[in-house]
DNA sequence: ATTCTACTTCGATATTCATCTAATTAGAAT
DNA sequence: ATTCTAATTAGATGAATATCGAAGTAGAAT
C-alpha cells in the first residue's frame, strides 16, 4: 500500500465532499457519460460539468475518450478504491506526520508556568501538572543516585515546596526510592495518573 | 456492512474535507486532548476548536470526557473505521439510489428529435441516434412477426427513411431478420454500437 | 462567596467555491 | 467554406463556512 500524503488526503476529501461531484461520481460508476448527459442528470449546465470533471480528473479519478464531438467521461474504479483504502490506513498516520508532531500546548504550559527560570506555582490540573514534571524529572540523570537531600536541592532551584514535588515524583513513577535515595526511571516507565 | 445512504456519506466527506479538522482526527487519533490542547497544536483559538469538534460529534467520530474543568476528546476509531469501510462498499450504489435515478439526458434528447409525434431527423451522434432507436423499437411488440412492409409501415409513422431504420435495427440487434420476416428482440440483446 | 479556568455559544467577517452567462475552441456535418 | 454541436475557459455572483473576538456558562480553586 502506498503512503498517502496529507495534501492528497485532504484533496481527496475535498473532491468528494460535493453533492454534485458524489452524485457524478455515482453515475459514472455505473456507465460512462457526456457532458451534456451528465448536465441533463443532474440538472446543471455544462461548464459546471466541465469544472467537476477537472477536479475529478485532478485525482485521476475520470478518465475521457472523445467520441465524435463529444467527451465520455467513465470512472477510474480502480483509482477510487485505491485512494479509499489509502484513505483506511494511512488515515491516522499521515496526517500526523504532516508537522504538527512537536506540541506546541506542552510548551505553551512551560512558558506559563515558568518565570525567570522558576516555577511560579504547581499547577492544580492534572494533565498541565504532568507536563511540568515530566519537565522537572529530566532535569535528573538516568542510572544516578541522589541522596533525599540532593533531590531536594535541586528541585529547590525550580520551586520552594520540593517535598510536593519529590511526592509527585513517585506517584507518577517518575522516580524510584529505597532507603532515603532516589533514582529516576527511563520515561517509558512514567505513569500519568 | 450496514448500508450508507447518500447524505450521511457526503456529510462524511465534507466534515473530513477540512484542513483542521483532518489534523484534528490525526492527532486525535493518536492520544486524547483537551480543546486547549488542540489550540495550541493547530495555532488556532479555542472557539474554532469547539467549532470543528461539534462538527465531528455529529458524525460520532470523537467522544468526550470531562475531566477536572476540561473536555477530553478523543477518536472513535471504530466509528471512523466502520465509515471508511461504508464508503468502500458503498459508494457507487448508494449515491444513484439516491434519486438521480431516471434518465433525464434521453428523455431530454427524444423531446429534442420529435415534433408532433414525428422525428424531425435521425441523429448524427452514436449515443442519440441510440436513445431514438431503442424508442423506436419499443414500438413493436416482443413475439411478434413483422413482414418487412409492416415495419416500414410502422417506422413511416415517425420517419419516411424507414429503410435506414430498418438496417439500424438489424445493425444494434434489436430486431432480427428472416426470409423478409422481422421480431424484435429482447433488450438484453441490444447493442449499442 | 468570589475568582479563575476551560469550554461553549453568538455574531460578525472574510474566504472559499459552486454555479451561472458569455465568449472561445475544436470537431462534424452540410 | 460555412454552419452546428459539444466542450471548455473566463469572469461574475451568491451561498456556505472557517475563523475570530466577545459574551455567557459551569466547575474548581481559593
């Protein structure tokens, strides 16, 4: 199956997402048509016709053969059922990859929450209290030992209350603890509660 | 397969045929978010957001769950699976059943050739000159023989050339000859050249 | 109780796009 | 050659809708 690109994707949609442009789609899925016949169908003049049948034919998903003065027009089946299991798969996927992957929102909640390098309060919602901590967590590194009292060092850098902090730590496995030392957990491990 | 009916399945197409809204079902796709969330993700205000998501709650292609004081959305996967497979299957059939059914072009084309019960000409075009002989033809009963002289006769009450009707007959296969007796066939049979 | 936060609803604006008429092109019939 | 027919292209108009700011709502935090 071939990887379908958001901009196709979004063509595609588009393209059927037309009464006219469905119904003609419908039509010549059955036998090919004119222009003229397609207009008579559907009650619309010919150069309506004619601009559908350009969008359709942008996909591929017409194709014409002149007969005599005039132009019939039958559908690419095989086109259409592509696109549409294109469509089934990559749907999800593709349009991801398209560039919205860096998220924007953790950001944002960074920015806010921050303030000349401070953490001006722990947020009160859950999924904005993860963002920050997962921020926090990395600022420790894998496979050291820290000391209680050095957790709290360094969280003290961030926020005065590090006891919260370091409570959190553990609730959402970011961090592990035995015998008053921490260490922290590779982020595959980390919960959001 | 449940079958589709044409305006859920052009409703279908236009609410994916968004820019937006395709991102939207992408990353939603993916992991659930709040309407913050996605604002910040598409650079686009909250009201948008609340905008595109209704639009797509009345397909049921996303659910939502409140959570503290946001709204959580996220995909219908399945929903989205189970249209996109509809679309599949459906497309072409639903879409006719849908009323664009009656051959408006032939009508149109045998009103255009006959005046006052007589065809004004016989067409120069393949496909017309067909709409008109198949009218023709109809004129003459399934089962019956015709002695040549009788089918003149009857083609004369709309044309004097019935010998080229007569030829065009036998060249489409609605009428077959023998011996200067002539029957009409069955339509299955009929070929448009 | 009051304030804050996230979301939704409303109303306005701007853009996109379907459709039409008129003009143009290309081919067929006379 | 000229006329006719079918299709396309161009330009104009109107309808649909994506987006925004402002106002309203409901729940959570203080």
């Amino acid at each position: 199956m071939e990887p379908i690109d958001f901009q196709t994707l979004l063509e595609f949609f588009k393209v059927m997402a037309n009464e006219s442009r469905l119904k003609m789609v419908g039509i010549l899925a059955q036998r090919q048509c004119s222009v003229e016949e397609l207009a008579a169908l559907l009650s619309l003049k010919e150069p309506t016709i004619s601009h559908h049948l350009a969008k359709l034919k942008e996909l591929n998903l017409v194709q014409m053969q002149p007969e005599g003065n005039q132009h019939l027009y039958r559908l690419d089946s095989e086109a259409l059922q592509a696109l549409n299991k294109a469509v089934l798969t990559a749907n999800p996927a593709a349009s991801m990859a398209q560039g919205v992957t860096d998220d924007a929102w953790e950001t944002k909640v960074l920015k806010s929450y921050f303030e000349e390098g401070r953490l001006t309060q722990i947020p009160a919602s859950h999924r904005k209290r993860w963002v920050i901590l997962k921020w926090l967590a990395r600022q420790f590194e894998i496979g050291t030992l820290y000391p209680e009292k050095q957790v709290n060092e360094i969280l003290q850098r961030y926020h005065f209350d590090s006891a919260t902090l370091r409570r959190e730590f553990i609730s959402y496995q970011m961090m592990q603890r035995e015998n008053g030392v921490y260490w922290r957990e590779p982020e595959e491990r980390w919960k959001a509660v």
